[in-house]
C-alpha cells in the first residue's frame, strides 16, 4: 500500500469517537496495520489536535487521545494572576479558540466570576485582595457557578496548598514553573472533551491499559519491570466518619501525586486506578523506590492538614492523644507484587473464562491478579464524575 496516498485522519477520528479515548500505543499500532509510518501518524494526529478535533494528555504515563465537541460558542475563560508577564504567558498557553479575560486582582477576580459565570477559572493561590483558595471555595459554594472548572497554578508549596485545592473543590493543582502544554490539554480536555465529565482520578489508565501492564509484568524478557499496589489504608473508617467526598479527596490527592510522578523526565512510571482504595504502579525497581519514597513523604508531611481539616486541633500545640482514640489513621502503603502470583492468579481467571482472552481483564479480575482482596470502598463513574461507595450496600456519596 502507497502510505503517501493513505489518509488515516477520519480513520483516527473514528477509532477516537467510538472508544472516548485512544492511547498512541493504540494508535500506532492500527497505523502500522495500514502501512503508515510513525512519522506519518505524529504529523496527521498534530494536524487533528491544531484543528481543535482531538487533544491529548499524559496521565499515568500513557499518553491518550480524546475526541472534542465541535461547539459554536467560545468557552468563557478567566485567569487570575497578579503577575503581568505570568498571566500573559498563561493566556498563551490556554492559546485560540476560548474567550480569555485576564485578571490581576483576587477581590475583582471574586466579583466578575460572581456575575459573568465564566466556564473555567486558572487561578494564582498569592493574590492582593482575595487570595486563591477563597475564590476557588467561592466558586465551589455557589450553586449557580459549581460547575465552573478550577485550575490553580502556584509556586507555593504544594503539600499543603494542594489538599486544600482540591479540599476546596479545585479540579485540578499545576506547579510552577507550569508546562504550557500541560496547561493548554488540561483545559482543552475539561471543556471540549466529548463523553462522560474529564475527571483526573478516573482517567487514569484504565483497566485495558493496567491488563497491559500486567502482561508486560509476567513476560520472561522483561528483566527489573516491576508491579505494586499503593494502598489509602484506612480509608474506608475515615470516609464513614468525615463522609464520602471527604474519602474522593483523598484518592484525588493521592492521584495526583502519582501523575506528577509519571509525569517527571525520565521517570517511566506507570500509574492505575484499582476503583477501589488502591492503584497500581508500574516500572523499574528503582524507578519505584524513589517514586513510592516521595509520594509516601509527601502525603505523611500533608496528613496533619488533613486531619485539622476535619476538625481536629493543629499537633503542633503538643498534646500527645491530640486525635484520640477514635481518630482513623490514614496512611499509604506500597506492596510489591511477585511474577509467580500475578502468573498463578492468571491462570485460574483464564481457565475459569467461558472465552479466555488474553490479555483483557475487568477490575475484578485485575484485583484478584494484584491481590487486592476485599474492597471496603468503591468507586463507579458516570457523566456527573465518581461515587464513592463504603463496604457492601454501603451509603454513597458523590465526588
């Protein structure tokens, strides 16, 4: 076949629209079925992505394409940053196609976003008159502006200023300096993405991509790849005690600890949502070990917070059973999973499968290859975001 004379585009789009993402491993290899080489692919998806058709974004380490509404109407943006040449570059970055209002003051920003009801909102958290986390819990509070997506980008510190982001309601927490691309498919994504509400959680690889991962794990020439669970451990008793969005903020956090991880030069690291209190990661032994030993780190350092935020006193006024007894413990644990379990606990699903397919797995039968044992909390998503469910016939609650 002439690749020359093979236009792919509609092909693409497609493929796209039918399955609501598309990963480019996926794509290259339908590309390579129809004699077309990468470099072809590359340029034909950069061709769908400047027309505004697709749009893509790394999560978890696999970089995946999703399909765009083709709407008349400009998405209304504001950015609030009290640095000119910040949020000139910011505007840049979010690029064509959006109604951009540019905004230096927190006090203005919290009055225009009242009465103008912007789609989505880039905000700085250090702002004169009203700083960022008081707009975005602003936002958030009001019934007429709840659906208004927030991005904070900030050069503070994120271990605190991140839970609070997300606490507060914040979709999505970007640190300076910020990647223009990032920022660009971020909100490309949130307001154009076609099918069920973008929600960085659940989009991490899903279970099609963790099967993959699986299958790479228990191949005899793939030599140091590892696979492990990274487990919320009290997750279930905090969410029934502080209630269930409490318990989705957690797993937001945490999942977006590990994208920053994958997401950093060189790091190879896979990350997947297990719908459960745990997600799976996968990589390079030594990959693992730092990742695991920064995220964990990190998460301990913000524990404090998190508890304060829910009512209990600051540790740092020195009273040793400040929690008390009945305080749940949260805390992250990280087990490696051995090729021998993962192969045994794959062979008993494919026998037990009426048409054994190799390769593609549900979420059950990803955890019991993972070990995941009984879930205490899950997850379900719909168009309205996810649900986070407690124990059998548990209450719910949204996220």
């Amino acid at each position: 076949m002439d690749s020359a004379s093979t236009d792919i585009k509609p092909d693409i789009i497609s493929m796209i629209n039918d399955r609501q993402q598309v990963t480019y491993n996926e794509l290259r290899s339908f590309a390579s079925s129809m004699s077309i080489n990468e470099d072809e692919l590359r340029r034909d998806l950069k061709e769908l992505e400047t027309a505004n058709a697709i749009a893509s974004r790394s999560s978890g380490g696999i970089l995946t394409y999703y399909i765009l509404q083709n709407e008349p109407a400009l998405h209304r943006i504001m950015i609030v940053e009290d640095d000119r040449n910040i949020n000139k570059l910011m505007a840049l970055a979010v690029g064509k196609g959006f109604d951009i209002t540019q905004l230096y003051d927190g006090k203005e920003a919290l009055e225009k976003i009242k009465y103008e009801k912007p789609d989505l909102v880039i905000l700085d958290l250090m702002l004169p008159g009203a700083d960022g986390l008081e707009i975005c819990q602003s936002i958030k509070q009001n019934p007429g502006l709840s659906d208004t997506i927030v991005i904070i980008v900030s050069a503070m510190d994120p271990t605190t200023n991140r839970f609070k982001g997300i606490k507060y309601g914040a979709d999505y927490y970007i640190r300076k300096p910020f990647d223009p691309v990032e920022v660009r498919s971020l909100v490309t994504i949130f307001l154009k993405k076609k099918g069920k509400k973008f929600d960085p959680l659940v989009d991490l690889p899903n279970e099609d991509k963790i099967s993959e991962a699986v299958e790479r794990a228990v191949k005899d020439d793939v030599e140091g790849y590892e696979l492990g669970r990274i487990r919320v451990e009290g997750l279930a008793e905090f969410a029934r005690k502080f209630g269930t969005d409490s318990g989705v903020t957690i797993l937001r956090l945490v999942s977006q600890l590990l994208q920053d991880k994958a997401k950093e030069r060189d790091a190879n690291l896979f990350a997947g949502f297990l719908n459960g209190d745990d997600f799976v990661v996968g990589g390079e032994r030594k990959t693992i070990e730092k990742s695991i030993g920064d995220i964990t780190a990190e998460f301990s350092a913000v524990l404090p917070f998190i508890y304060q935020s829910e009512g209990y006193k600051p540790i740092e006024l020195g009273i040793d059973d400040i929690y008390g007894a009945e305080m749940p413990q949260l805390e992250l644990s990280y087990s490696p999973i051995k090729k021998d379990y993962i192969m045994e606990k794959r062979s008993e699903i494919l026998e037990n499968k009426e048409k054994p397919d190799i390769g593609s797995y549900t979420y059950d039968e990803l955890r019991k290859m993972l070990g995941s044992g009984e879930l205490d909390i899950t997850i379900t998503r719909s168009s309205d975001g996810v649900r986070l469910s407690i124990g059998k016939g548990g209450k719910e609650g949204g996220g």
